[in-house]
C-alpha cells in the first residue's frame, strides 16, 4: 500500500474542505478511488523475524487490528490533518474517547477539575468513575474564570470541558482556561462534540487533547457508532497508545470506513445546518410561547462575543424554554411532524429531545437547576432540512 505524495505533502496550504475529501488516503496496488474497507482481525508476516520485529517495534507494519488497521489509520490521519494535530486514536464510541483521554493520562492522588456543565455520561465519568481509581476531582462553573483559578492545586495534573455545553450552549473561554492550567503545570482537554472541528480548532486556542464523537456531526447520518482522541505526539506516544492497545476501545474497520465517507461531506452539512440553526433560532426568541432561546450566534446570547471570537461558526444546536415546564415541553414535541424525536445530535435529521428526563435524567434535580437545565428546555439539533419547512414545523407544534 502507498499513501500518494499529493496527500501526504503538498506546496501549498490544503483548505479543511479539500483534506476531508483527500487527507491520509492510502491506497493498495489496485489504486482504487474509496478509501478500501479492510475487514481483517490479524495480519500474516512473511517470517517469524518479522513477526518479533515488528512487536518489537523494530519493523513498521501492521500487527493486530485492536492497535492498528488501514482503513482505521486513514480516518485518524485525516482527523488529524483537519484538527490539526500531532496524532489521533480512534475509539469505539464517543465515551469511549471521553474516557481514554483522562483515564490514559491520570494516575490516583492526582488532580482534574472539570466544569459542571457537561453531558450526563461525561459529568458520570468525571465526577463518579475517576474517583474510584482515586483521582480527586473538584467542578465548577466552567464561564468563570476565577473559579479556574481558585481550583488550581500542586497535584492538579488535566481540566476537561466542552463548550458549547450540553444542553444549555454556555460557553468556556478556552484560550483563558488554558492559560490558567498551563501556568499550574495541567493539561487542557476538550469535548468539542457541538462546535464540531469544521467549526472550533480548540488547538489554536491552547487545548492539548480534543474528543470527539464521531457518532455526531462526522457520520451525522445516523448510521454507526464512534470517536477519537486527537493531542500531541508526547501525548498519544507516552499515555494514549499503550491505554489503546492493552484496553481495546478500538473502533472497528468498518465504522471507521463510514467515518471517512461521512467526513468528506462534513463542511457541507454543517454549513447548511448551521445556516438553519441561526434562522430557527431567531424565530423562536420572537416567539410569545418561548421565555429563552438559546444560540451563540444571536446577540442576545450572554457570551456571543466570546462565541465570535473562539468560534468560525455558531453551530447545529439550539436550545429554548417553554412556559408550562415538562407537560409544554411534551405537548410541543409530540405535534411535531418533521422534527425526530431522539437524544442523538449532529445528523442530516433535525432532532428534538427533552434533556432533564433523557440527557441529564440521572442528575439530581437541584444539579440540573444549577445548569439551569429545567422541566421547560427543550433541545434543537438541527438538520440539513428546507428550513422554511422546519419553522413551519415548529410554529405549528407551538
């Protein structure tokens, strides 16, 4: 196999747009145009001394398809092209991601401060999982940047947040944050799952490992489970990879191979959701049954400037309040006719849920309040739909 010259290298800079069509393509004898799907466990060697070589790491070449595999390295390599990275891992799920970028990195008595506002599996993750390996863990209100501060210890050794945030799209100064960890010696880890990386580069703003769900926006087609983590190469060589190959998390060929696919149409998608996002948005803030909407992208947002400024775009998500709590809430998403209801996020679908009895159901309520995730919010992920159709939709089911 033979990566081509046009891919690896080029004289001059590619946009995002052209290394998701060509980015880390490797291709057989056969010169085939798609990526090939290499649905292979193992791999023969051509001698016993080969075998030991490569085990050894004395030889390149592949070994096992829970370390490595063709079809898998092209989706990290293409990841990587496009976030910017040193090197990636492709993982599973996006959990699976989330909790191999701390899990590879922390050791018991050391330090992660987290913000609260998080999705409910990576708040799970964070706040009961990691102490039972005795990690100390102390969260916060993420947008506070004195709060970052005051959490700071001699053991601290990561922060991890997302931002936007899950459900309620609050934003965490990222390059602020960064400079805060870095002075006391911590990593930066970032979920940039509803920025997407067509949209946030979190590495330009000081992150040191980024995650993502590839299940979201990178398939955003509904069809297959995924995600990765992206860092330096200090990062993935002394921590990530050794956590990869001895724990399995791997993704398999075949997801990977639709990862690619889904890759290759992502600015597209995203640009044209986006586009709708900001209109729905819009709708619903003048709307009379809605007390709050929620969008970066507006100005009304309490961050927006912040949004402009880390942000190339406003994203999929919108977020908004109905009077009445859970039965409003209930009422309008059942009218619904073109909207879906599902606590998936990132298709071509619009998609529709109700984040305190699906999302963040297992937070107590008073948690859910403090992230002002009440009976009333209602979460957008919105499609690639004719927009006038999903605001017809929407004013009809309200």
């Amino acid at each position: 196999m033979s990566q081509d010259q046009s891919e690896k290298n080029s004289t001059f800079a590619l946009g995002d747009a052209t290394k998701l069509v060509h980015g880390g393509t490797i291709r057989s004898e056969f010169g085939e145009t798609s990526e090939s799907l290499f649905l292979t466990s193992g791999y023969v060697y051509q001698s016993a001394e080969s075998a030991e070589a490569r085990f050894k790491g004395d030889e390149e070449g592949y070994i096992y398809s829970r370390f490595l595999n063709p079809t898998i390295k092209m989706f990290e390599e293409r990841m990587k092209l496009l976030e910017g990275a040193d090197d990636a891992r492709a993982t599973a799920t996006g959990m699976a991601a989330v909790t191999a970028s701390v899990l590879c990195y922390l050791n018991a008595g050391d330090h992660i401060v987290s913000a609260k506002a998080l999705f409910g599996s990576c708040r799970y993750v964070v706040e009961t999982l990691l102490p039972r390996f005795g990690v100390e863990v102390t969260l916060i209100n993420g947008s506070d940047l004195e709060a970052w501060k005051a959490a700071m210890k001699p053991n601290t050794k990561a922060v991890f947040f997302e931002t936007p945030t899950n459900p309620t799209l609050e934003l965490v100064d990222m390059q602020g944050v960064a400079d805060i960890a870095h002075n006391a010696g911590a990593i930066v880890i970032i979920d940039n799952v509803f920025a997407t990386p067509i949209l946030q580069k979190p590495l330009e703003h000081g992150a040191d490992v980024v995650c993502y769900s590839a299940t979201k926006h990178i398939d955003g087609q509904g069809r297959c489970l995924g995600g990765i983590v992206l860092g330096s190469q200090d990062y993935v060589d002394d921590h990530l990879h050794d956590y990869m190959r001895q724990t399995g998390p791997s993704i398999s060929p075949f997801n990977a191979w639709v990862m690619l696919k889904g890759l290759e149409t992502l600015p597209l998608r995203v640009e044209k959701a986006s586009a709708n996002a900001a209109r729905v948005a819009d709708v619903l803030a003048d709307h009379a049954k809605v007390s709050r909407a929620l969008y970066p992208g507006r100005a009304d947002h309490p961050q927006h400037e912040l949004a402009k400024r880390q942000m190339k775009g406003f994203g999929t998500m919108v977020a908004f309040e109905l009077e009445g709590g859970k039965a409003a809430a209930f009422d309008f998403m059942n009218k619904l006719e073109i909207i879906k209801i599902s606590n998936n996020l990132g298709d071509t679908k619009s998609l529709v849920t109700h984040p305190s009895t699906t999302t963040h159901q297992r937070l107590e309520e008073e948690d859910r309040l403090e992230l002002s995730i009440t009976q009333g919010l209602v979460r957008l992920s919105i499609g690639v739909e004719d927009c006038d159709d999903l605001i017809n939709d929407i004013t009809r089911a309200l």
